[in-house]
C-alpha cells in the first residue's frame, strides 16, 4: 500500500494535511509456571493508522489495507470533534541519525527450540541455589519491529529494531518465605539467561530468615535498579512532561529552565540514540529527528519533553517524544495517536561504584531491591509513600540481617537533591506499564524515613 496514495486521497476529501504510520511487529514469547514451561505463542501483527489535521483540528483512525477510504473518512469527520490547535501544522522532512546495533538478524531469527533452551537454563540456574527454591513465573520474549512514517510535507522516515528479554521471579520457603527477581533486555542475542536465574535466586537466598526492622527513622537508602526505576517512572519521568508542567500538573514549572532541582553533577537525559535503549530509533513516531535530550544537567533543570501538539499548544518545539503509546498502558503503536512519552531515561553522576563498595560506606541504611505502590505516588506533589519487602539493613558498612518490610516514605524532588552515588550495574530495563525504557543503575539516596 502506497503511503503518498493515502496522503493523496485524503487531501483530495478535504484534509488540510494527512500522516500515515505503519508498523509491523514479529514476536514469540514463553512463559514459565511453578517451574515448568506452560506456553509459548506469537506472530506477526502490521497495522496503519492515518492522522489528519483540518481546520486546526485533528482527526485519527486505524484501519488494514481493505478499509483505507472509509479509515480516510472517519479521521476527517473525527476531527470537527477536535480541539482547535491555531497554526498546527504537521512535522516537516528532516535528516534522520543512523543508529547502529538496534537490529540483530540472530534475534530476528531467534528460533523457539532455541528459547526454550534460554529458558530452562534460566530456571535451572536458580533452582540450583537451594532446594526449596520455586519459579512461579518468568517468561523469554523476542522478536522485531519495523515502522514508518509519511506525511503531506514529503516527510518520510522508516526504522528497524530487534529486541529479546528474559524475566524470572524466585520464591523461597526455608526460614520463611522470601522472593526475589530480576530480567534483562538487549536488542542483540548476546543475554547470559542464567545469570537472571541467578540474580533472581540470589535476592531470595539473601533475603532469607527477614525480622521486623529494630529502629527507624532517617537512614541511606540503596535502590536497586527494579527499585529506582518504578518510583522515577511514576514521578519524575512525567512530572518532565512538558504538557504536564504548562497544566500544572508538575512540581516544575516552565519558568523553572535553569534553575537547580538535583544535586550537583546530577544529569538525566532522555536518549533517543543510545544502542542500549529499548525505544532507540531514527525518529519518534510522528517523523521528528530522535536526539539526546538534557532534562536535568548538573542539577539543572534544561528542558521538557514535548510531542508535536502539545509544543504548538504551549510555544515550543517538538523534542521527538511523540509516541503511540500510553505513558501508562501498553496499547497497539497504530491504534494510538502520538502523544508525549519518553522514551530512554539515563542517569549521569560523578559517583559511580559497586555495589559492594556503596554498602561498605553506608553508616546506617537499607538495600531496597523492589517496592509495592510507586504507582500510587503523588506526580503532582512528589510525595512517594510506598511499601517494600525483603530488605537488607546495613549498619558501619555491613549488612547485619534481612528486614522482612518496611514503609519508606520520602518526596521525588528530594530524592534528585540527595543523590549519593550510582552503581556501575547499570542495564537497559523496561518501564513498569511499557511504553518507554531506563538505562538503570542502582542508586544511594541519603535521608530516607524509613520504618
């Protein structure tokens, strides 16, 4: 199907302006259960949607090869429902970036027997570790995703990516019942799958013999990446949205550019090229350049991201953060209109080190390896109260005894001021709810109550 056909005909129906997008997705996934392998499925899914703007409005619809004309129609008749946008206009051709080591033929060809071998090695891996030990779940899932974008201004764009991803969550009763979990996620077939077996076993084995936490108060608190991860991903992560910032939806304002939110030599970026992201491509969904964007740099705050729309209602520029997915859902990319998501959060700080060595400094503190309820977390105000279980309490540099579950309840803005170190663990990891991906370390943050 032609794209500058469909840009054509719905011109010729009275679009000002059109945008086609197309996508393809490839993809197996197995899944374990009590461990044991208990399905495996997949396919090859392709999806167009069309995009319209008239009058200032725009209209959207989703449609197959059969039904282009009537998808045409329904966009232009959806967009007198539209919210008028003065002088939006669709973005214009561009040059796009090469971006190298975001397709592997090997995942693209990733047979199924050779998944399922991944995936009992994975499991074995950590059944070995004790014999109490049980996989409730974990899963391998891979495959390949191409896409394209064309509109009236002879935009055209197209991209190519592969990925592959392994899960797995470890149970252990033995004195008392205690889990852990891990994953990892690349777009090359180079995933060592039994070190997530191990990682996952280790936390339970770790966590083992857990007792109520003998004092609380304010003490170091060592995130693990899954950790970090969630509590950003529902607090700073959005609060960066531009539009959220302009609605007041945010503890940033727009006339906050520059001034200092993070600790010193604190930098997070939204890197749209880095080989290592999930979400790497040559352009966002709408056709904008993809870039590395500084939002906080050195504890400053530079810029927020932004989607096509939402920049022409508030006076800035698109940041190729326009995407068609939810920033909380997983949905279909050619069902959903382009809105703004990021898409690869990197964390920079001067302080880098091992795990081991960030506890042996630590005078008082706990190693949080997951949480319960970031999702409940105030955007708005920042305000994060949230439940953990299977903690570790360190005390002068060492860790004394596993904490059975704690209450940590501190402020997001506190937690980008009081940044201590990260650690050089860093690994591509997906959002809770999809849509956008971290390039996560583990993360030390001073002064968290802890109870």
């Amino acid at each position: 199907m032609d794209p500058e056909d469909i840009v054509k005909l719905a011109e010729k129906k009275g679009a000002d302006e059109a945008e086609v997008f197309w996508i393809k997705n490839v993809e197996t996934e197995l899944s374990v259960e009590k461990n044991e392998v208990n399905f495996g499925g997949g396919g090859a899914s392709t999806g167009y949607s069309i995009r319209v703007v008239k009058d200032g409005r725009i209209g959207f619809s989703y449609f197959s090869e059969k039904d282009v004309e009537k998808a045409v129609e329904n966009a232009i008749k959806l967009s007198k429902l539209g919210k008028k946008i003065e002088g939006y206009s669709l973005p214009s051709a561009d040059d796009y970036p090469e971006i190298e080591g975001i397709y592997s033929d090997d995942v693209a060809n990733y047979e199924p027997e050779m998944a399922l071998d991944s995936l009992k090695e994975m499991v074995e891996s950590a059944l070995s570790l004790h014999k109490g030990m049980v996989i409730p779940e974990g899963g391998i899932e891979y495959g390949y995703t191409e896409y394209y974008v064309y509109n009236s201004h002879g935009l055209y764009v197209e991209g190519k990516e592969s990925g592959i991803g392994g899960w797995l969550y470890a149970v252990l009763q033995d004195k008392g019942v205690s889990n852990g979990s891990a994953m990892a996620f690349s777009h090359s077939a180079d995933i060592d799958f039994s070190s997530i077996g191990k990682e996952a076993g280790e936390i339970a084995l770790k966590t083992q013999g857990a007792k109520k936490l003998e004092k609380s108060g304010e003490m170091d608190v060592l995130f693990m990446r899954n950790a970090m991860k969630q509590i950003l991903e529902f607090t700073t992560v959005v609060q960066l949205y531009g539009n959220r910032a302009h609605r007041g939806e945010s503890p940033y304002r727009p006339d906050m550019i520059g001034e200092k939110i993070g600790a010193d030599g604190l930098s997070i970026y939204d890197d749209q090229l880095n080989p290592l992201g999930l979400y790497t491509a040559p352009s966002d969904d709408e056709g904008v350049p993809s870039r590395r964007l500084e939002l906080i740099e050195d504890g400053i705050l530079k810029n927020f991201m932004f989607d096509s729309v939402s920049a022409k209602e508030f006076g800035a520029e698109s940041t190729g953060n326009g995407m068609r997915t939810g920033p909380r859902f997983r949905v279909p990319r050619d069902s959903s209109v382009p809105e703004t998501v990021a898409r690869n959060i990197v964390l920079e700080f001067p302080e880098v080190k091992s795990i081991d060595d960030i506890i042996s400094e630590m005078d008082r503190g706990i190693v949080v390896y997951s949480v319960l309820g970031a999702h409940t977390a105030n955007a708005v105000s920042g305000d994060i109260s949230i439940n953990s279980t299977g903690l570790l309490y360190v005390e002068n540099g060492e860790v004394k005894y596993p904490v059975i579950s704690a209450m940590i309840g501190t402020n997001s803005q506190h937690i980008l001021k009081n940044i201590g170190a990260l650690g050089d663990d860093i690994r591509p990891m997906p959002a809770s709810m999809g849509g956008f991906s971290f390039i996560m370390p583990s993360v030390l943050v001073h002064g968290i109550k802890v109870s």
